[in-house]
C-alpha cells in the first residue's frame, strides 16, 4: 500500500499512528505529496487534492482520513481501534469526528494566518478559536473520566488534535493549558506510535 501523505498533516498523522498500533507501518511506503501550493499529485489519488489517499495493491484509492483508519483497522485485525457495533461505536465515532473538527478549525487558522495581514479576517479566526475552545474542554472531560481507557480511534484522533495545536498554534488560547489535557498528553505523548509521528516541516 501507499500513503500519499506530508511530515505536517494531522491527518496524515492519525492514519500513521493507526497504522503502527495495527502493526501495519511496514506494509505503507510514504509517498510526499505535500498539496500546498500544489495539490496536482495529491489529486492523482483523492479528487479533493487533499492528503491522506491510500493507495490499495489493486491500485484504487481511499480517502479520507476516517475512512483509510477504519480500513486499516479491519484489515490489521486483533482489538479494534473501533468497535463494530453498539454504543462505544458511537462514542468512538462521535470523539473521532469531534477531535477532527478541532483540526478543521485549527487548520482554518493556520490558513488565515498564511494570507497577507490586511486580508486576514478576525472574526473568523475567533469563530474557529471558539470552536476549538468548545471542542477542547469536551475533549478534556472524557480523557480526565477515564485517562487510562484503551488507545482507541477517539483517543489517537484526540492526541493528533493536541500535537497538532502544539505543533502549529502554542501561542493561541484555545484550551491547550487545561490541566486534565495536559495531564492526559503527558502520560501518552512518548506512546511510540507518536513518537514516530510528530510532525516536522521538510525543507525541500
Ligand atoms: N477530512 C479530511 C481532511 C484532509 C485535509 O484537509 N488535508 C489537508 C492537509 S492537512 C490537505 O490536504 N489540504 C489541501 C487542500 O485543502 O487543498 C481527512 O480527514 O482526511
């Protein structure tokens, strides 16, 4: 299989760590796909332009991120990442989507930030710091509830969200600090799927 992927993407991120805890990193080459400014290459595989796409031994692709980690979920097998059926499906698939979204809007300021000043738009910076804000304390609640619950699909999607705001954002005040993330970040952040993943920008 291949991943077409960047050292910078969280979503690239959350499949990787996926694909280490299933014991599948051996069976993914990286291909470098970075779509920024570019996302012609990354459009060979996913339509959108975006990363992650992988790319399957049949030579067809899949795309997006929630997507690619069930696959890869399934196709490892052992204890899933994401429960088949019943309530803690939900609740997995819930934590998933929120901690995603935290990233959507993170990715949203990092983006405005990129654009000329006077271009820049406040308020919708602010809007995606309230979201991320919001996001964050409900992410805090359920690790501080039950902080050593297995490592599964919500809780990898909940560390990308927290390593890509260190990564990217330090300096804004979203909730990062909370005392029950950043205990919680403390006791997994060394786990060595996360270790092998952590985000850098590759000089060309
Ligand atoms: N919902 C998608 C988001 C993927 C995404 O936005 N990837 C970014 C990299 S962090 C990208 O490729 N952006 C290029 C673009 O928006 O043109 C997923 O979970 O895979």
């Amino acid at each position: 299989m291949q991943l077409y992927h960047s050292t910078t993407s969280p979503y690239v991120r959350k499949v990787r760590v996926v694909a280490i805890e299933k014991g599948l990193d051996g069976e993914i080459e990286l291909v470098d796909a970075l779509p920024w400014p570019d996302p012609s290459l990354a459009a060979t595989r996913n339509p959108l332009g975006k990363v992650p796409a992988l790319v399957l031994d049949d030579g067809s692709s899949l795309y997006d991120s929630p997507v690619i980690c069930e696959y890869l979920d399934v196709l490892g097998g052992g204890q899933p990442l994401l429960p088949p059926n019943g309530p803690s499906r939900w609740a997995v698939l819930r934590t998933q989507a929120l901690a995603d979204g935290v990233l959507d809007a993170a990715v949203s300021i990092v983006m405005e930030r990129r654009r000329p000043i006077p271009l820049q738009s406040l308020e919708a910076t602010e809007r995606a710091t309230g979201a991320i804000q919001r996001g964050l304390s409900v992410l805090a609640e359920e690790v501080s509830s039950s902080p050593t619950a297995p490592f599964d699909l919500g809780r990898i999607a909940t560390a990308v969200a927290i390593g890509y705001l260190h990564f990217r954002l330090p300096d804004l005040d979203c909730g990062l600090g909370d005392h029950r993330l950043a205990s919680w970040w403390s006791m997994i952040r060394d786990r060595p799927s996360l270790a092998a993943t952590t985000p850098f920008v590759s000089t060309p």
